[in-house]
C-alpha cells in the first residue's frame, strides 16, 4: 500500500498537458503515492449539468491532498448553452469547481509564492521573492449574489442603510447584487498563516493590502485583524497598503516586498501581477491549504487554443507539485526538485515559446526530471 493516496484532477484543457510533465517528475523523484483520477471540469458540466461531481467529493474524502491541472469557465448564459441539449431549460447554473472545492473542504489560504529564478528572461528583475496570501473562501467569491434584486433582500438592507435607496429608480429587475463578505475568523486564519510563514522563511515585514479609506466596514475589519495578529509577531513589522497603491509599489520597487496578504478578489488580482514580475502564468503555482486537506493547482487557464499541443510551459505546475511536496514533509525531495527546476531555468537549453525555445510541455518535464 502507499504512503500517499493524491487525487489526480487533470481538469481541462492544457491541464491534462501539464499533469502530463507532472507525472515525468513524479514518477523519477519517487514519491511512494497512488494516484486516483477525479472527473472534473467542462466535461461533466456539458454533459451532466455539474462540474464538480459528488465522486469527486468523495474521492477527496478518502485522499491525503489533490494535484489538480486547470479550469474552463465561462460565463452563466454561455456555459448553458454548451449543456447537453436534454439538460437546457432544466435551472442547471454553472460555478467554479475550484471555488466549490475550497468551500466544499474550507481550503481557507491560498499560497501563491512568486520567486524570480536567475537565468529566466522573462524576469521583471532578479532577486523578487514574494508571497502572496489570500483568503480563500469569503469576499466577492463566497457565491452570495441576485439577479435580479428581490425586493425583500432589498427592503431589509434599505431599513439598516439608506444608501442603497438611490439605486430603486434604475427598477430592482436591472440591477444584480454580489455580496463581499469577510468574517474576522477568516481573516484571522490567513493573517497568522502569512505571519508564521514569515517567521518560518525569514521574513521581515508582512504587507497587508486592503481598502479601508472607501470599503470601510469589509476592508477595515481585515486591516484591524491584522494589526491585532501583528502584536503576537514582535520580530516582523506590519506593513498596511491600499490595492491601488500596492499594484504601482510592486512595478516600483518589487524587491521591497515579501508576505502580502488580503482578501479574496484582491489576492486574485495581485497575485497575477506578482507572477508577471517572475516571468508570467507560467511560472505561477499556488496551494488551497485546509486543516486537513489540501488542492495543489497552477494559476493559470486551461487555454484551449493550446490543449494537446504540448506547448504551454509545464513550470508553474512542477513548482506547484514542489509545493505538493513540502506540505506532505518530502522536503528532501522539494528541495531536490526546486534545484532541477532552477537549474533547466538557469542552463536556458530547453525553454517553452513564452521563453523564446520551441520545446515541448513533456521536453521541459523530462529536461527536470533528468536533473534530478
């Protein structure tokens, strides 16, 4: 029996191509683990009317963590359309497998390291080290929206908040309402992961990026959460930022940075420009990190133009299986492979199109492999 059972969720798209290159490293690292496949994504959508199938649920249940590949979404009147004909008109409305994961297992922090590795082209700069935390479960994500407004969620807020009485005349069938939600515990748990993540690296600041001056009740509850956990972490000073603010800082002064953490959209959106610093999607890898359980995955689309091409840059996901690795306590065997990583990167012998090469998704996961 293995040590490790890890569902295999190759998903969509170049998903499967990167899971693919995965697996070459995987297999010649000797990871003692099983893999289980986990139907998920448009597949299931199209052709039974949910991406994430109860099976799936389950398999996780009875795995220690999930490596997973990528995700098509698209828009609700679009994804209806692309139904099995039989399942049109049925009130079948499509939602992120992802999103229903991390909620589904309370994945609530979201890793997304960014690290420029020397010898990559596409470096902003040499020497960026950032970490993005976000939470993961609650903000504009957490599913909590109408269309159209109804007319008692709409009188129950006018009687706490005359503000939103201006908006009855546009007819509260025009008008669509998403929800951002932040609950002090939530923020609690990914400040302090963002905290002890800097004690355990070495980090001397944690930058929390907000909105307080305009978003005061939701981005201030977080700021103040955050300067509640920051007493407990003496040795790291707190830094506070505006989202604005913080996107030009980094074009600016990337070096100056290290742990950020914020909430859900902020963090989404951050998180991508961080990974352009360091050379783009490629190279971004991120962790749904639960209590018990966690969903290791790129950041990056399923990018259908390219799907069974072999051409997309399989790094963001070897370092999210480097991720993978650590969390499971095979740090050997993390720091084994983020070394064959940085050394395919350094030697610039085998490189994807988005490096300037013409190499393979599966070249680039055997090229690792082999330094290994």
């Amino acid at each position: 029996m293995a040590k490790y059972r890890i569902a295999w969720l190759p998903g969509d798209g170049v998903g499967v191509d990167v899971m693919e290159a995965a697996k070459i490293v995987l297999d010649k690292i000797g990871l003692d683990a099983e893999y289980p496949h986990g139907d998920i994504g448009w597949e299931f959508w199209c052709r039974e009317g949910n991406p994430l199938p109860r099976r799936t649920i389950d398999l996780l249940k009875q795995t220690d963590c999930a490596l997973f590949g990528a995700i098509t979404s698209k828009p609700k009147e679009e994804a209806e359309k692309e139904l099995a004909p039989e399942l049109q008109g049925k009130g079948f409305i499509y939602s992120s497998p992802i999103v229903g994961l991390r909620q589904q297992f309370d994945l609530g922090t979201n890793l997304r390291p960014c690290k420029a590795y020397s010898g990559n082209p596409l470096n902003y700069k040499d020497g960026i080290d950032l970490c993005v935390f976000l939470e993961n479960t609650e903000d504009l994500y957490s599913g909590v929206e109408f269309f159209p407004f109804p007319r008692e969620v709409f009188d129950s807020i006018k009687s706490a908040n005359k503000k939103i009485e201006r908006f009855e005349k546009y007819g509260l069938d025009n008008i669509a309402v998403s929800m951002r939600i932040i609950s002090e515990q939530a923020s609690r748990r990914i400040i302090t992961d963002a905290f002890e993540y800097a004690k355990k690296h070495g980090y001397k600041t944690v930058t929390v990026v907000e909105k307080p001056n305009v978003i005061r009740e939701t981005s201030g509850l977080f700021i103040r959460t955050a300067r509640k956990v920051a007493q407990d972490y003496p040795g790291i000073d707190l830094w506070e930022t505006n989202i604005d603010a913080m996107c030009m800082w980094l074009i600016k002064n990337p070096l100056d940075y290290g742990v950020i953490v914020t909430s859900n959209m902020f963090g989404d959106i951050i998180s991508d420009l961080c990974a352009q610093l360091v050379g783009g999607l490629g190279f971004a890898c991120s962790g749904n990190i639960g209590e018990k359980t966690a969903v290791f995955e790129p950041t990056h689309g399923s990018a259908p133009k390219y799907a069974g091409q072999y051409k997309v840059n399989p790094m963001a996901m070897l370092l999210t299986v480097k991720m993978m690795l650590d969390w499971l306590d095979e740090t050997d065997k993390a720091h084994a492979l983020e070394n064959a990583i940085a050394k395919v990167i350094s030697d610039g012998k085998v490189r994807t199109y988005d490096m300037g090469g013409s190499n393979t998704t599966l070249e680039v996961g055997q090229a690792v492999a082999d330094n290994l």
